[in-house]
C-alpha cells in the first residue's frame, strides 16, 4: 500500500484545518482535499464553586431541538463516588445566558452517567425523563423543564430512551453498583440478585413509557451459553444499551466480574435475533451506531490492540477506523448527519492530558480539537470520580459538548463547529 502523507493547518484562536492526503509522491491527480469545520475554543458553559456534568452518558443527546437549553447536573462532590445521600441538582444551562436553570433533586446518579436525563422525541422541546430514588426504589420520572412539573413517574429507571420516545430500557442498577459501582446507584433500589449468576427474571427491560409497563426483553440467562464462562464466586450483568438510529435494535455489553470479560450483543426491538457482535477475545468497550446496521466499536482488533472498529451486524467486514491514529480505546460518537465522528482519549501516563478528536468518515482524517489535563486527584480512587471527556453532538451537528476538570473543577464545555 502507498503512504498517505497529512498535513494540517491550525491557527488560533480559530482552528482551521485543511488536510491533504497525498497517495504516492508527486501524483497530483491521487491529492484528496478534506476541508474540516472551523472548531472554536473550548467554551465553559458552567462554572464554580459547584462541580459540573452533563446529565447523562457520552453520545446521548444533551440539547433540547432548539439547542437553547442543555440537561447538566450540579454537586458539591469531588473526588468521591457519591451514595443515595448525596443528592444531586438537575438543571438546565440557558446557552443564551450560560443560567444554570434548577429542576429537581436526585439521588440517582453517578460521574460516568449522570442521572441518564433524555429529551423525549414526542416532546423534544419541553420534556426530560430522568432516574431519581423514591421511596427506597429507583425510578424515572417524566418532567415539563418549563412548568417544572412532574409528569409520571415510571417505576423503573431507564438507562436509553429511542428517538421516538416512547419506549426506554431499563436495568439493575443495584446489580451494576456491586459488579461495576462508578455506574451504578447507591441505596439498594433494586434487588440485585447477587446470589444468582445468570437470573432468568433480570437483564434488559424495554418499557412503555406511555403505561409504564415493562417487559423482559432479554434475560441475563438467555445469553449464558454465548459469553465467557463466569467463575465460581463471579456474576454477570449487562451495562451499556443504545437503540439504534431508527429505533429498531438495540445494542448492549454483557459482562462478568470479579474478572471482568464482555461480549457485546444486539437485539431487535420486539426480542428478536439476538446477535453477538464480535469473535471471541474481542470483547467491546464503547460504541455508537453509524446506520441501523453498522456500528462501530472500540475493542481489541483482532483480539490484539485496542482500536475503534466499524461493522455491519452479521457480517465480519470488520475494519478500523483513522489510519492508525485512533488505535485506542476512545468514546466514539457520531454526527447526527453521519459525516464526522468525535472521540476522546484518557489520560496519558505522563502529562496527564486528554484529547479530543474529530474524523472525516469518508477520507478517515483525523483533527485534533483540544487537549486538556486531568489531575491525578480525580482518579485517585480508580473512576469513582474520574472525568471523561465524554464527547456528545448537539442535534443540529453544529456543537460538540464535553466534561473536563483540566482547570481543577469539573466543568462542562462546548465547542462550536461552523463551515468554512
């Protein structure tokens, strides 16, 4: 294979990116011209003394579909995981006035995670669904942002909502406090079940948001004989579920501990076809649907070295993505055009920094966006209180927001994205 050659143009404090990838060296007529978006400086859109965070996972969607009002949380916690008794504030920041907005208390929510506060499709100007603890139980609750009303609350706490939103999957959050607790709730709102290995009546919920009534879709048991076998004194549980862009599928990790291996599965949304993405020794670590079949996951490739790797369900045309220079495992998220796609890196060993990135999907190049330090002190406890950089689109493509404590306080910020 000829070399690509990159070069990239960068000026401040507007970054301005033009790359050239040169196949061969004099062939003029090989020359591919990548314009990228002009990338602003990071923007803080939260401030002190009060720590802040998006309210939900990477790669969900934070913005209302005006992009006026964003769902963050706020805490005086810092460096701790943080128990039932440590309530948080929901709120929205006004991107108008930068005004944190209060909404509500909860005392369901991690750093990793937040509370998983979603814009519900139906009403996606004016209504939130997020997790809380009432009465000893987890929950989600249905809120209007303007009225500050509650309007239902669902007795199941939902971990991804589809873009339609009228259905949500729910999991064990008690279950995943004890096997993975930075993700997990505090306060036992669910039974975890941690005498069973492989429960027949816990795992992957779907629920009508509209009744309220939950359906078992899969049950832990019923992949038992596609994952790793679990060891005598260990569990396995299920983490991490997004629907797919049109709603259809589900995806999700199942993973066991004390040592922990993962698989990583699909499902249609009426139970159907359940599929398991990658070969065994892969494992799968972080993800993002680019069409109603193809995903890319960051894994082992080839069982050997971590990279973002782009698939399509059922077939094994597995290949990674960037080149080369996103040969790690990174939070991969998608524009909602499909065009780019951002990711993060963790801390390096030594200047502790993290970086943000941003891939043309069709030539693969890659613009750095920003780096930014985490100090020791938030991952001092493993990643009770560590802070990802977390990338999420808003849903117009035109900002890319991010968690980042590379000032000392955990803040939120955004960077603004304009063409050339």
């Amino acid at each position: 294979m000829k070399s690509k050659r990159i070069f990239v143009k960068i000026s401040t404090p507007i970054l301005v990116a033009l790359i050239i990838l040169q196949f061969g060296c004099d062939n003029k007529r090989n020359r591919l011209v990548v314009e990228f978006p002009l990338v602003s400086k990071s923007i803080a859109i939260t401030s002190g003394p009060k720590e802040h965070l998006f309210a939900s996972y990477y790669g969900i969607n934070s913005w209302s579909a005006d992009q006026r009002y964003v769902t963050v949380l706020e805490t005086p916690i810092k460096y701790r995981l943080p128990t039932e008794i440590d309530p948080a504030m929901l709120g929205l920041v006004d991107l108008e006035t930068n005004e944190f907005i209060p909404l509500a208390e909860t005392r369901a929510w991690n750093f990793q995670q937040g509370c998983m506060a979603h814009w519900l499709g139906t009403f996606p100007n004016s209504r939130i669904i997020y997790n809380d603890m009432v009465d000893g139980k987890y929950v989600s609750i249905i809120m209007d942002i303007h009225t500050k009303q509650k309007i239902k609350t669902i007795p199941y706490p939902v971990c991804a909502v589809s873009r339609d939103g009228k259905e949500a999957v729910s999991i064990n959050f008690s279950r995943l406090r004890t096997t993975r607790k930075a993700y997990g709730y505090g306060g036992d709102g669910q039974d975890a079940r941690l005498s069973v290995q492989f429960p027949k009546d816990d795992g992957l919920f779907l629920i009508d948001l509209e009744t309220g009534k939950a359906n078992l879709l899969v049950s832990i048991h019923d992949i038992k004989d596609q994952v790793p076998e679990v060891p005598e004194d260990g569990i396995e549980y299920f983490n991490h579920f997004l629907f797919s862009r049109e709603g259809g599928k589900i995806f999700w990790l199942a993973r066991a501990t004390p040592v922990r291996n993962t698989s990583s599965f699909t499902v249609n949304r009426d139970g159907t076809n359940i599929q398991r993405c990658f070969p065994d020794g892969w494992g799968g670590s972080h993800f993002d649907w680019l069409s109603e079949d193809e995903l890319m996951i960051t894994g082992p490739y080839k069982g050997k070295d971590n990279a973002h790797i782009l698939f399509t369900i059922g077939q094994d045309n597995y290949r990674r993505l960037g080149n080369g220079l996103l040969d790690y495992d990174g939070h991969g998220t998608f524009s909602p055009d499909g065009r780019w796609m951002a990711t993060d890196t963790y801390p390096s060993k030594g200047l502790k920094e993290q970086k943000l990135y941003l891939m043309n999907m069709e030539t693969e190049a890659v613009l750095p966006m920003g780096r930014y330090i985490h100090p020791p002190a938030f991952r001092d406890n493993g990643k009770d209180a560590a802070c990802d950089l977390h990338p999420r689109w808003s849903p117009k493509g035109d900002m890319i927001g991010f968690n980042s404590v590379t000032t000392g306080s955990r803040q939120v910020y955004i960077l603004k994205l304009n063409k050339q």
